[in-house]
C-alpha cells in the first residue's frame, strides 16, 4: 500500500514543481528553472520507476497528477 501513497505524492509533487518551472521558464529565469527542471526530472524518474514495476500505480499517478496540476496552479495564482 505506501507504494501507491509514494507514487501518488511523487505525482502530485512533481505536476507542483512543474508549475514553477514553467513560471521560471515564463520570466526568463535560466538558474531557477534549471534547478526545477532537476527537481521535476527527479520525482517524475522515481514515480516512472513505480509505475512500471507495479501498473496499478499508474491509478496513483493519474489521481496525483491531476490533483497536484489543480493545487499548483490555485496556488500560483494567489
């Protein structure tokens, strides 16, 4: 069970930091959005190598990808 908890957090994490890159990406800001660019190629790598060991994760990561794309942008906005 904390496979799929792992996966999912991974996920929602991951679609969260890609909104800040996307932001660094947005304001020319080589230097930060090099450095969430490895964060997002890091918890993306590792919820990948989960998902394909068990393919029931990819439920996990569904659900914390489009969880974690609506809290980042909500939060982003403010």
């Amino acid at each position: 069970m904390w496979i799929y908890l792992e996966t999912f957090i991974l996920v929602f994490l991951t679609d969260i930091l890609y909104t800040y890159y996307i932001r660094a990406v947005n304001t020319n800001s080589a230097l930060k959005a090099s450095f969430w660019s490895v964060v997002v190629t890091l918890t993306a790598s590792i919820a990948v190598i989960n998902y394909t060991e068990d393919h029931y994760n990819l439920i996990a990561s569904l659900l914390g990808a489009g969880l974690g794309t609506y809290v980042g942008m909500k939060y982003l906005k403010k």
